[in-house]
C-alpha cells in the first residue's frame, strides 16, 4: 500500500481530496465508457436489422463489422487502460470494490458486443450462402432460357419449306427466316424493319387486303391467307397460310406472327381435278340421261307390266338424283337431311303438311354411302305411298336420326328410325324384293351397318346404324 504523501509545498488540498478527484474521473471516464458501448450495441441492432432487408449492402456491412470490432478493440483498450490506471491509483477497499464492479459491467457489456458481433457474422454467412443458391439457380435457368432459345431458333430457321415472319404492331417485319427468303426471294436486311408490300399484288394492295389481314388476326384470332403473292422477282405463286396475333402477359398487342406455305403445285392439281371432276359428271350426267331415254323408249314398245316399268323408271329417278345431290357437293358427301328431304319431296307435296316428320342433327355422310341410302329411303318412300302410311290421308311418317359413339374410341354412328304410322294394317310380306334386298343386304355388305326392318300391324318400321367412318372407307 503506498503511503500517504505530504503535501506540495504551496499546496492547499488535502492528499484525501486528490484521490477522490482522481476517482471520480475515474468513474467519468467508465461512465463514458458504459454509454459509449450501448452506443455500439444500438448501432449493433440497426445493422442487424438492416441486414436482413438490404442484400446491397453486404459489402458496406462488412465495413462497419470492421469498425465495431475497432471500437470493441477499443473498448477493450481503454478497459485495460482505465483498469491498470486504477488499479495503480485505487487502493483502498471500497474503492476497489466499486471499481470491480464497474469493471465487470463494462465486461459483461463488452462480451455482449462480442456476441452480437459473432451472431451478426454468422447471419451475414447465411445471406451469403442464399445469395450463392439463388445465384445457382438463376444460372441454371438461364442455361434453360438459353437452350429452348436455341431449339427456337432451329426450328425457326429449319423449317425451309415455309415462310415464317414477325411483324410488330405496325406491320413492320422483325424476324425472317430462311424459309421466308426462299420462298419470296428477299433477304433479311432487306425487309427487316420494313412492311413487306413487295409479296402483295398490286390488286390486294389496292384494297388494303395487308391491313384487312392484321385487323381479323386481332378480332378473331387468326385470319387464313389462300391466296397469290409475289416474289421479288415479280412471279407469282399460290400460298396458303395463317397470321396470328402476337400478344404480351399484359395483353398489349406485339405484333403479329405469319407463316406461308407455296402450294402452287396442289392448286393447278386441284383446279385440273375439278375441271375433269366436272366433265365426268357432265358425261355421267349425260348418260343417265341417255340410259332414262332408252329405258323410257324401250318400255314404250315392250309388252312389260305397267308397274314394273314405273319401278324401273323411278328407281333410275332416284339414281340420278343421288348423282345431283353428290355434283352440288364436289363429291364430298350430302347431309342425310338433304337426302331424305330430297326423296320424300313429291310425297310431301300431296301428303299435306305434318305428315312427313323429319328431325335428327346435322350429319354429313360420305359419298359412298349417298347412293345406296338415297336410293334405300326411296324404296320405303315408295312402298308408304302405295302400301302403308301415305296411301291413306290420316297416316304419317316419321323418321329421326341421332349421332352416337357405342364405347370410348370408337367410330361415331348414325342411329336413324323409319317408322310409319296410321296407315293400313301391315302385315310381313311373303316375299323380299328389291327394296328390302337392299336394306337389308347391299348397306349391311358394304357399310357394316346393323339393319332392322321389321312389319308390325300399326306401320313397317326400319332400323339403320351406320359407321360413318366405314362409309367413309367405303366411298374411298
């Protein structure tokens, strides 16, 4: 223990009051030290809490860490010092002991800071690693982007068998692929940005057929192009195409997306078809005529029974109006309403109305099966006007149809019913005609169709379910 010293000379305060001088600026200077490390501790939090929003500022985060274990060293500096100051000046008991126990709080606070630092930098590493995945797993998805864009590009540069071109919202061309300069003979650089009114006709173009085009691609959604164009060498050819509008995930319209395909080739094919196509059923048409004209002649002179020479007559009628039905429709079928509402015309115009019911929706059957249908709902037509339902004025025909698909995956069937109803008793005939042979027969042999045609007392009744998709097979 250092022993008191005797006074300065000159010197008016007391050994006593020097020390607690010295004290108290001893307990100043901790005192400072105390605020100025919950001054580091509150701005410890800040950037904590900082941390966790802003990722921008790591790296600034990693400047003030530096300066916050500065000021802890610093701490730690002026702890040592206050400490070997008062250890070196305090030497009295209670003294000391309040000075222990500032010492150990500044410790405590001290070690806190230390902590906080420590869980701080341990966040910042978890950020790091989450910034490091997510990183990851943007560049695999650009590795993604950039290989469908490749694919992209393949297909749209590989299909050389079509013009395929963007448009911006104006008409200006944006893309052009290799298919597109092919087929109309103009480069890249030298439509790219421009509106490609050299593919036009001058007649299209006179009747703003480009701007017409993009204005139903808007409204509908596409809008078909059969028709000719040019190339840059002035030639023309046919095309058929589609234009699409292009639209973004806002719904702004972006332009448009067009493609081309020359079919020249199949036009001249087809036009070539119809014309042979249309003098084949003129020569067709001529010799059901001349067949009609020699059969009419030939009945007129033959000792044949009147009734067999009106068969023969109307059965080579309804033939040649199955021939009509088959020309207006270029071949392609007729719809069965039209069949039988072509048959049952001349009975319908005596029967008198609502004798003759026709209802069922609306089916198109192939052309192979217009013929042997037309000419099997002649014969029940024929056979109601002089036996059964319209031979009578109360009686009346019905016949309905509907559309069905017997199982998952199989071919749709037409479903149509005959069925007479108020005319004479009706009782099965001893014999099968004609009409009856080829109901029953000739549809069944060549359509695979499920036949019924039953004879109840109240009026005949026929049953046919009819594959279109064999019909089809049939007529090809």
């Amino acid at each position: 223990m250092a022993r008191d010293s005797a006074p300065e000379p000159g010197s008016t305060r007391p050994p006593s009051a020097e020390l607690e001088a010295e004290l108290e600026q001893a307990l100043v200077t901790l005192e400072d030290a105390r605020e100025e490390a919950a001054a580091l501790a509150r701005q410890r939090d800040d950037l904590w809490r900082e941390n966790l929003a802003l990722r921008s500022e790591l790296s600034a985060e990693r400047g003030r860490r530096t300066l916050r274990e500065a000021a802890a060293e610093e701490v730690r500096r002026r702890y040592d010092e206050t400490a070997a100051t008062l250890a070196g000046q305090v030497e009295e008991a209670a003294t000391r002991e309040e000075l222990a126990v500032s010492l150990e709080e500044l410790r405590i606070t001290t070690e806190a800071l230390e902590e906080a630092n420590t869980s701080l930098t341990s966040l910042n590493e978890g950020l790091q690693e989450a910034v490091a995945a997510r990183t990851s797993e943007l560049e695999a998805a650009n590795a993604a982007l950039r290989e469908r864009e490749e694919w992209l590009r393949l297909i749209f540069e590989g299909a050389t068998d079509y013009a395929i071109f963007a448009m911006d919202a104006e008409g200006r061309v944006a893309e052009w692929n290799s298919g597109a300069e092919r087929l109309l003979g103009f480069r890249a650089d030298e439509v790219l940005g421009r509106k490609p009114v050299g593919m036009w006709t001058p007649e299209d173009r006179a009747t703003r057929q480009p701007e017409l085009e993009m204005c139903s691609a808007v409204e509908v959604g596409r809008a078909e192009d059969n028709r000719w164009h040019l190339r840059q060498d002035g030639s023309r050819f046919w095309a058929v195409g589609v234009m699409t509008p292009l639209f973004d995930h806002d719904g702004q319209l972006r332009g448009f997306l067009k493609i081309l395909r020359d079919c020249t080739a199949e036009r001249a094919a087809e036009e070539k078809r119809k014309v042979l196509q249309a003098e084949l059923n003129h020569r067709v048409k001529n010799t059901l005529a001349v067949v009609q004209a020699v059969v009419a002649q030939t009945l007129r002179n033959a000792t044949m029974p009147e009734e067999l020479q009106e068969a023969l007559t109307s059965r080579l009628t309804a033939l040649a109006r199955s021939h009509d039905l088959l020309t207006r429709n270029d071949w392609g079928g007729a719809p069965l309403a039209e069949i039988l509402g072509q048959t049952l015309a001349p009975h319908a115009a005596t029967a008198g109305e609502g004798r003759i019911v026709l209802s069922g929706p609306p089916v198109l059957l192939p052309a192979g099966a217009v013929v042997t249908l037309n000419l099997a709902f002649h014969e029940l037509a024929t056979n109601a006007a002089k036996y059964g339902a319209l031979s009578v004025p109360e009686g009346r025909v019905e016949v309905s149809w509907g559309l069905m698909r017997p199982e998952p995956g199989a071919p749709p069937l037409v479903d149509l019913t005959w069925r007479e109803r108020g005319g004479p008793a009706v009782r099965p005939p001893s014999r099968r005609g004609f009409g009856s042979r080829l109901i029953e027969t000739v549809l069944a042999r060549e359509f695979k169709a499920e036949v019924r045609l039953d004879f109840p007392p109240d009026g005949v009744e026929c049953g046919i379910r009819l594959p279109l998709t064999t019909a089809g097979e049939a007529a090809a």
